[in-house]
C-alpha cells in the first residue's frame, strides 16, 4: 500500500502543474491516462478485458477505494487503462518517420536554408524543366548535339592522327582502331596502356631484343641500298635519366639501411663542394676556372 | 550636400527613430529629434540600441555628423553619402565589423531591416557582419522579427523593385535573448550587392491567395525535439488551410561568450538558450506574410504554444489582407517612395493601414517632404475593405549613384 502511494504521488506533481483547481481524482485519472498513453505509445496498444472497464466505470467515484484496488491487483498494470470512456472510443497513435521525411526534403531544406532569400521562381524552374520542350528548344538541342560531336571528332583525330596510315581513312580499323580506343582510355584515367602487358622479364627482353634487332636489320638494308632514313631515336635509358619515385621521409641524401644513412663517396662530395664554396678560399677547380674566364674577360 | 542650406526637421520622441534616420540620410536632410524619453527616471535619452545603430549609420556613411546632448535626450543628425562597405572607411576587407552591446535587448532585425532600405542605395555594395555580445538572432518579446523571417519575408521584397541580386543573409551563430531579455550571442553576416539609380514603380494590387507556407524553427542550446514539438502543432494548425506547409528545423548550440568576473577574469558562459518559430506565407502573387513567436527569456512556455500561437499570429496577418504585411510596411512605403517620379500603387489591409506605425510612418515621410499619399478603396474582386496608397515617388533615388 505503501509503495503503492509513492508511485501515486510520483506521478500526480506532473498534473497539478498545468491545473492546480481540479479534484485529485480527476487529476490521478488524467495522469493514468497519459501514462497508459505514454505506454501505448512505447509498446502496444493494451487489451483491457471489458468487464474490469466497466467495474471501473461504476466505481469512478471513490478514488481510495480504487487506489486500494489498484494496489491489491499489486504490479499489474492493466489498472491505468481506467481513464477510458467505453469501447467506441479509438486511439489513434501517429508513427512519423522523421528520418524518411528529413531524406525526402533535403533538397528542399538546401534550397531554403541558405543565405540568399528564398526566391519562389527559383523553386519552380526545377519543376518545369524536364515537362516541356518548345520546337525551337529541340533545334537548339539538336544543333549543339552536332557542334559537340564534330568536336570530339576534331580532338579524337588530331590526337590519334599517328596511328592513321592514309588521311582518306578517318575511323581506324583493325588495329589501329584498338590501339586509338587504349589511347582514349589513357585519357580517361587508365592506369596502364592495355598493351603493356605481364610477362617474365626473359620474354620481354626477348621482345625487345627481337624489335632491335628488325630495326637494325631495316637500317642496315637501307644503308646497303643507298637509302636515307629517319634518324635513330635517342635510347631511352629510363634508368640513369629519370628520378626514382621514393618514398615519403626517407632521406634526402644517402642510403638508409639497417638504421644507418649510408652515404657514398659521391653524395659526401656533394655535401663537401657545397661547403667549399661558402668558404670560398683556394676553392675547386670549377671556381678557379670561373675566376680565370672573369678575368680574361677584364 | 544640400541640406546645408535647409534648417533641420525636427521631430520628437524616441518613437520611429530608425526609419527617421534612414529617411534623413535617403533625403540628405538634417533632422534634429527631441525629447527622447525625457520622462524616464532610470534611463533618459537614446538606448543602447539606438546608439548602436547610430554607431551603424556612421560606418555605412560618409561624413555624417552626429550630435548627442548630454543627457541623450536630443540628437542632431547630418546625414553624409551612404558609401557602403568602401574600404577605408569602417571597413577592414570590404566588411563592416559592427558590435552590438552587452545590453542591447532588441533583435538583429531592428538593424537588418533599415539597412536594407538603406543599402540599395549605396555607392558600394554593404557587407555587415554582426556580431559581439548582444546580437539575438531570434524573435524577441520587443517585437522585432527574427532574422530567419528578415531572410525569407523581408528581402524577396526587394525582388518586386529589380533588386535581387547578390543579397545575402547569413547566420553564423544563432542566439535567442539571454536572461531578462538582454543580449545574445550570435553572429550574423549580412550582403548586399545590388545597387541601383532608381528603384522600379511598383503596383502591387493583387493579393492572390496564400499558395504556400514555410518557416524554420530554431533551437539554440536546448533540445531539438522542441522543434519537433513546435512543427508538430503547427502543422496540425496550417495544414488543413494551406497544405503545402513545410517547416524546416535547424537546432545549434548555444554561443558561449566571455563573461569575465573578478574571481575569473577568463570565465565564459552560455547564452541564449531557447527556441523559437518563424513562418512565411507565400500568396500565388508573390506577397509575403510572416510570423514569429520565440521561447520567453523567462522559459516557462511549452513549444506546443509556441507552435499554435506562430500559426495563430500567420493566420492573422493573412487575415489582415492587403499585398503587404504589417512588419514590411516601412520597407515598401520607403522604396515607392524613394522611386522614380511617377505613381506607384499598393493595397495594404483596412487595419494594416490604420496601424500606428503606418500612421506615423506617412506623418514622417511628409515631413520629409514626400508627397501625400492617395488613398482609396479597393474595388473589384479583391476588395475585402482594402485601401490602396498611391505613392508619387520623389525621384532622388540613389545619390551615390548620380554622377556615374
């Protein structure tokens, strides 16, 4: 009974906020009310069997005495369902999803919670744009449809015109038209040339060596013939000319290796030449020859 | 300018003080008012606001001349050229700086809109950016609008004038009142780009019929299911009126501000916590209704009255008619005013008309020397007892402007 009288006063403070004047026994059932409400809410609708309903009803008088009822039926809860009038009477309990509703107007809310103002003609272009093409909109269309494609045509052909062996022919075939489609692909962001394929460094070396070996052939022939060709295309050493991708912290100078910087007799001239200079006396070779040269200019 | 010759206008009372002001400074007349709350015991003469305001003027303008008496109970304002946001003047970068004070217990729109009937006519574009420790971005309970309603009521305005490009609005930091209404926290940047000769004629004689609503309820530091709350009833109000109602909700956390003490001359606090609503209804004409209720800075009100007595306050400033709602009265009576030499004609609602402020507004503009306004019924179909004011515009248009 006691405990019983705790949750009551628990619950009652809540009421007697919003209307002080009325009776504690419309206020107990006010709050029953909401917390069955609170409750329905939360998990499911309660089924209240009929006959306790009506009981209630007929008993609604004697507040003390219900409230003894209610603590004898002890931790069943069904008792707050007293507030209800009869069966005719329907709770609707709305579920909105506010999450589905958020994603749905986002693009409304971008377009209102900005910092220009909101502009109504601006809200309906949106709308309008893809319903109706006017004749002359659709010529326009067409029109610009044309200058585009003739310009990726122009860009494709100066850009592939190597592959092409006589100008007549202006879309590549065979090979030359999958050789065109890699090009485009490097274009577009392809990593690797479609061609350049794995294989073991024996068969490419042999290939190379192969292709070497046909140019020399040609370029001998020709000599033979009397013929003038191309020059020879400088040798690529990709090796010696090209900087090494490294990584990220290593050191700018020297070999790191085994938790020591390794320097070799090149780099330790290198920070050595440096040194000499800014002490400028005696100095290298390089320098004497600069002075020399200054001087005989005077 | 030419007001050298001319005696000053004088006026009285604190009343309509900003408007008169900015009329001074369109027209380049000297105004002298007096008799600024002579009466009160604890604080005679200007507010705080006002002051600031004043301190707003002089870094929009160049060469104008203030004089406060000592007790602040007169002022004498010679308006200079309204330069705008030109560097060297008050600007740092193209920006005006403009601090509001501690104590400063009215809204950030008591600013925002008379600089907008300001700055149109400009010689350079304004940016504003306010900001320091009374800057309240909401509604307050001394009726000014908040800034969200300023954004979406106010400045589509413009529009009806061709001015609409480059105006901005930015919110950076939302703040309601503080404690006993004084002071917020927030920091809005305000742009305007659009500067012109000549405002267009405008006749604005249809209503239309309200097509849309929308609004925004902010949260500042407390929970954002009070927006939830507000939008919900609403909703349920405007829904079955108007059924394209959409109310967006933005929740933000409160600014925190230094308050230095002695024991802790570091310290900071929260400020302006609290909720509110602004609503906006769009008619299929283009006019703009506003409405906006926020949390008391006492508290003690439930979001659910906040929501019904927003919805509330919009039906009745529909309710009221007309093509103009009472807040942008001043606003649109100035621009017509200040338009070319030729009849402009609106149609505001019987009682949007008969409003004190309108009143005292057409008084102030006559003494500016505008020509009366023409009033007269509304006829045809959408009467409903309106009036509609001819206004003949004075053609002065933007000073700034005349030599190029």
């Amino acid at each position: 009974m006691i405990g019983k009288r705790k949750r009551d006063t628990a619950i009652v403070p809540r009421a007697t906020t919003f209307d002080d004047e009325e009776t504690p026994q419309t206020n107990t059932e006010s709050s029953h009310d909401i917390f069955r409400k609170f409750f329905e809410a939360q998990f499911q609708p309660l089924d209240v069997p009929g006959a306790q309903i009506t009981r209630r009803d007929d008993a609604e008088g004697e507040s003390d005495e219900e409230a003894s009822e209610l603590s004898d039926t002890g931790s069943n809860w069904d008792g707050l369902s007293e507030g209800e009038d009869g069966p005719e009477v329907v709770q609707i309990v709305e579920h909105c999803d506010a999450k589905s509703l958020d994603l749905m107007d986002k693009k409304a809310r971008k377009a209102f919670m900005t910092a220009k103002p909101p502009s109504s003609l601006v809200d309906r272009t949106p709308a309008k744009s893809p319903k109706r093409e006017t004749e002359s909109d659709k010529d326009e269309n067409e029109i610009d449809a044309d200058h585009l494609k003739n310009d990726l045509a122009l860009q494709r052909l100066l850009k592939e015109s190597h592959l092409l062996e006589s100008a007549s022919d202006l879309a590549p075939t065979g090979k030359n038209r999958l050789k065109a489609l890699d090009l485009r692909m490097q274009e577009l962001g392809s990593k690797e040339s479609l061609y350049k394929q794995r294989m073991p460094s024996s068969h490419r070396r042999g290939i190379q060596a192969k292709a070497e070996m046909k140019e020399n052939k040609r370029r001998k022939e020709a000599r033979e013939n009397g013929i003038i060709l191309e020059k020879p295309t400088p040798k690529a050493n990709a090796n010696s000319s090209k900087r090494r991708e490294r990584g990220v912290g290593g050191p700018s100078i020297g070999k790191f290796a085994g938790g020591t910087l390794n320097l070799s007799k090149h780099d330790v001239a290198a920070i050595q030449g440096s040194g000499r200079s800014s002490r400028g006396r005696g100095g290298s070779r390089g320098r004497g020859r600069g002075r020399g040269r200054g001087r005989g200019r005077r | 300018m030419a007001s050298t010759s001319q005696p000053p206008l004088r006026f009285t009372s604190h009343k309509n003080f900003v408007y008169r002001l900015v009329f001074s400074t369109l027209t380049g007349r000297t105004i002298h008012i007096s008799q600024i709350r002579p009466s009160s015991p604890t604080n005679p003469g200007l507010a705080p606001h006002e002051i600031s305001f004043l301190r707003l003027l002089d870094a929009v303008t160049n060469g104008s001349q203030m004089e406060i008496s000592y007790t602040g109970t007169i002022v004498v304002y010679k308006p200079g050229l309204i330069t705008g946001s030109a560097t060297g003047t008050g600007a740092s970068g193209g920006v005006i700086r403009h601090e509001l004070p501690v104590g400063c217990t009215r809204g950030v729109s008591y600013f925002l809109i008379p600089l907008c009937l300001l700055a149109p006519f400009s010689k350079s574009p304004i940016k504003v950016t306010f900001s320091g420790p009374g800057v309240i971005t909401s509604a307050t309970p001394t009726g000014d609008m908040s800034v969200d309603s300023v954004r979406t009521a106010i400045l589509p305005l413009f529009n009806q004038f061709g001015i609409f490009n480059n105006i901005e609005l930015r919110i950076l930091k939302r703040s309601n009142p503080g404690p006993n209404g004084r002071g917020g926290g927030g920091e809005v940047q305000f742009v305007f780009g659009h500067q012109l000769r000549l405002p267009k004629t405008l006749h604005l004689m249809n209503p239309g019929r309200i097509k849309r609503v929308r609004g925004v309820a902010y949260s500042v530091g407390v929970s954002g299911s009070n927006n939830a709350r507000m939008i919900e009833t609403a909703r349920g109000i405007l829904n079955p009126l108007v059924p394209d109602t959409y109310v967006f909700s933005d929740v933000s956390s409160a600014p925190f501000v230094p308050a230095p003490e002695k024991t802790n001359p570091s310290g900071k606090k929260k400020i302006g916590l609290g909720f509110g609503l602004s609503l906006v209804a769009e008619s299929s004409t283009g006019c703009l209704f506003s409405a906006d209720v926020a949390s008391p800075p006492s508290g003690g009100e439930a979001p659910e009255d906040i929501g019904k007595r927003c919805a509330y306050q919009l039906l009745e400033t529909v309710s009221k008619g007309g093509c103009v709602a009472p807040a942008a009265v001043p606003v649109m009576l100035g621009l017509m005013t200040m338009g070319s030499e030729d009849v402009g004609r609106i149609q505001v609602g019987r009682e949007v008309m008969a409003a004190e402020s309108t009143i005292q507004l057409a008084r102030d503009l006559a003494k500016f020397g505008a020509p009366g306004w023409g009033l007269r019924d509304a006829s045809g179909e959408n009467e409903n007892g309106d009036v509609i004011i001819s206004v003949v515009g004075r053609g002065i248009g933007n000073v700034g402007r005349k030599v190029a």
